[in-house]
C-alpha cells in the first residue's frame, strides 16, 4: 500500500499498487501526445541582446504624455519640450552686459555650421521694436497710439575661411500706401569683405553712413526715436560700393551710390559719402576714457535734383558716464524725409550716466530747422529716458518723455513706453 499527497490538496488519497503504476503511465503518455502537437514556429525569433547600462537607465520625464508605446521609447514631443525648456534655461541664465552693439538671445540656437560646403555659418535672427505712446497738446485732444516700429527678419552669413560675409534682410512692415510693398521688403542686401587688415568692403543695399547717428543700428539707440537731423536728413539705405577702415587712431567711411532709395529706381542719380572720425585716446587703453571726433559729407544728384550735407561730430565716454554732439547742415536732402532741395540744419546733444549694469539715464536736446529760409519755424524736443537692459539690446525696456516746443505749432507733452527683443 503507497500514499502520495496531491499538491492542490490536504487530502490523502490511497491506491493499489498496480492502479498507481497504470495511472502515472496514461500522463506520461497524454504529456507527450500534447507536446507533439504544439506547431514550431517556420523562422526562430533573433536573441535578444542584453541593454547596454546606458539603456538601463530610467529616462527622463516630462509633464506631457511623453511614452511612445509604439516605438518603446520617448515620443518626439517630449525631445522638443526638453529642448525648449533647455533653451528657455539658457536665455534666464545669459549675462549680456555690453550695450553698444547688438546680440540675440538664441544665437546659439539659430545659427547652423556646415561641415561642408561654401558656408561656414549661418545665423537667422528676428529684431521686434513695439511701444505705446500718449501724446498731449497744450491744446487739443490727446492722442493715444500702439506701434510696431519694426519687425526684422536677418540672414547673417559667413563664407568658408571667415574672410567674407553677407546679411540679408527682410522687413515685412509695410507702412506706406504710396509704396509697393517689396521696395522696401528687402533693407539690408550686401556681401562684404575683410581680406584688407583694418578694411572692408561692402558692395550693395546698406545704411550710408551719413553721420553717427544716422548710420547708427535701429537695435542700439539710447531713445525710441532717432534725433531729427537723423531721421530726417539721413537713416535710410541705398546701393552701392563702401569702404570702411578701422585703426587705433582714425576710422573712415566712404562709399559711392546711386541716389535712389528702396530700389524705387534704377539709378536716377549719383551720391557720395564720405566720414572721418578722429580717436585722440586710442592708444591709452581707456584710462582716461574714449574721445572721438569727427566729420564728413554727402554730395548726390537724383533726378536732376543736387543736394549737399555737412556733419559734425564729438563724443565721450568714460566708464559708467557717456555723451555726444552731432550738427548737421543740409542744401537739399534725399534722407528720411524725402528728396527735398529745402536749406535745413540741427543739433542735438545727449548725456547719460549707467546707474547699474541694467539702469541707464539719460537726457537730450534737439533741434532742428526744416527751412532756413523761413524765420521762427525751429523745432525742439527735450526728452527724459530711462533704459532697462534685462538682456543687454536683446531684451531691453524704454521709457521717454518728450516735451515738443515749436515755433509755429502748438507745444505737446509725449509719453512713450518701448520694448526690444532680439531672438
């Protein structure tokens, strides 16, 4: 007599001898008969290696459903919000304390390095300038207003060997109902070399460099608007060959163009420019501050029509404190406002001082008579600023008053309030 326990049960069941030897041969033979029958597959699945440590650790998370169940891996949102919030990261962390020229915040995002070809980079970068103003007369309604001043698109480049550039740039803000839209779409369209030591060499659409200012980058004036001389005599571009050197004591600027502006024709005249600025300080390292100098002129022909302008220019700088003059003087003009054959002239002067690294102050004084010819029409504008530079010109808030005094129209108080962003 044999006992076995069955594993599902407490239960002790008793069997005969030759009854146990029979039934333990039916399973073994049922367990076979069932093994035979189980199809084998035609191709034999490939072995699975073992993950590498790498691929053993757990991945990183986001808040958004990120687990592609498809591919076993993370989906390509989560990659793009990883990158985003990375980018978003570097911008918070980015010191930019320079303020004299300017830097976007995602070039290091946006600019794209070939391994081959005639490029060695890239950049496309985006300029937005936007502000509210309120402006009230000494008699009249005040007028409110919000303005887009600018929206840039820029295409900075850079051939193989570092030797030669170009920019391309696209403004797609179309302000005049008596111009076509792609006479001013492209502003700035040049190739420029710097094979020369000290020079380079600029050959098509550019801002002439008629003055300081007026030559200056919308991205780093201290106000929301330029000075009148600058807005009116000069700041506009047109096509042609420029020269430009850069040394320790002097630089120089000297270009020949046709006079028309914003490809609106095909070479109605001739124009030459030509400044000079003087660095009496440039070999002290800035000890005692950085002194320039200079003047210049622009002689032009368009239409049958001559213009000729005279500048004038001097500036200082020493550590946190900074001012410049510029006068102008104008027998005729082809600048912001215009082909016009009128005798006008002005001034302005500006003084600031860097409270801190992100608080500037400043205050200007400009003048400007649109006719000489005509008595007691001057017009003056003096103007309070404050500058907040959260990101250097990247990211920068504006703030103007502007008191408008003129001799033949009513006197007005401005309130204007700015933004900048270069991305």
């Amino acid at each position: 007599m044999t006992t076995s326990l069955c594993a599902c049960s407490q239960e002790v069941i008793t069997l005969e001898p030759e009854v146990e030897h029979s039934f333990a041969q039916n399973i073994l033979l049922s367990n076979v008969e069932n093994t035979q029958e189980i199809p084998q597959p035609l191709i034999n699945a490939p072995k699975v290696e073992e993950p590498s440590p790498m691929e053993l650790q757990e991945p990183l998370r986001s808040s958004i459903t990120d687990y592609d169940p498809t591919q076993g891996a993370a989906s390509s949102q989560f990659f793009l919000f990883n990158a985003i919030k990375k980018a978003a990261q570097d911008v918070y962390n980015l010191e930019i304390e320079r303020t004299d020229v300017p830097q976007a915040l995602l070039k290091d995002y946006l600019t794209w390095k070939p391994e081959t070809g005639p490029l060695e980079s890239l950049h496309i970068w985006t300029a937005v300038q936007q502000n509210f103003s309120t402006t009230i007369p000494e008699r009249g309604d005040t007028d409110s207003k919000f303005d887009v001043n600018l929206i840039n698109v820029l295409i900075d480049g850079k051939f193989r060997g570092g030797k030669e550039n170009f920019r391309i740039m696209l403004d797609p803000t179309h302000r005049s109902s008596h111009m076509p839209f792609m006479e001013p779409f492209f502003q700035d369209l040049y190739v420029e070399t710097t094979r020369i030591p000290h020079t380079s060499i600029l050959v098509g659409n550019s801002r002439p460099g008629v003055g300081i200012e007026g030559a200056q980058s919308p991205y780093t004036l201290a106000f929301i608007n330029r000075s009148q001389i600058s807005r009116n005599l000069a700041n506009i571009r047109k096509f042609g060959v420029r020269v430009r050197g850069d040394y320790s004591l002097m630089d120089y600027d000297v270009g020949i163009y046709s006079s028309s502006t914003n490809f609106t024709a095909f070479f109605p005249g001739h124009e030459f420019d030509a400044w000079m600025n003087i660095k009496p300080l440039g070999k002290t390292d800035g000890k005692y501050g950085k002194l320039v100098t200079g003047a210049g002129l622009q002689s032009g022909e368009k239409h049958g029509m001559s213009y000729y302008l005279t500048g004038a220019y001097a500036g200082y700088e020493y550590k946190k404190f900074w001012t410049k003059f510029e006068y102008a003087r104008a027998n005729g003009s082809n600048g912001g406002s215009g082909l016009t054959d009128r005798r006008s002239q002005g001034l302005f002067w500006t003084v600031a001082y860097h409270v801190t690294k992100k608080l500037e102050i400043l205050a200007r004084y400009d003048q400007f008579d649109p006719d000489r010819e005509i008595k007691n029409n001057n017009q003056r504008e003096y103007t309070l600023g404050a500058n907040y530079y959260l990101k250097g010109q990247a990211m920068k808030l504006i703030f103007n008053y502007v008191y408008c005094q003129n001799d033949n129209k009513v006197d007005s108080h401005r309130l204007m309030m700015g933004t900048q962003f270069l991305l």
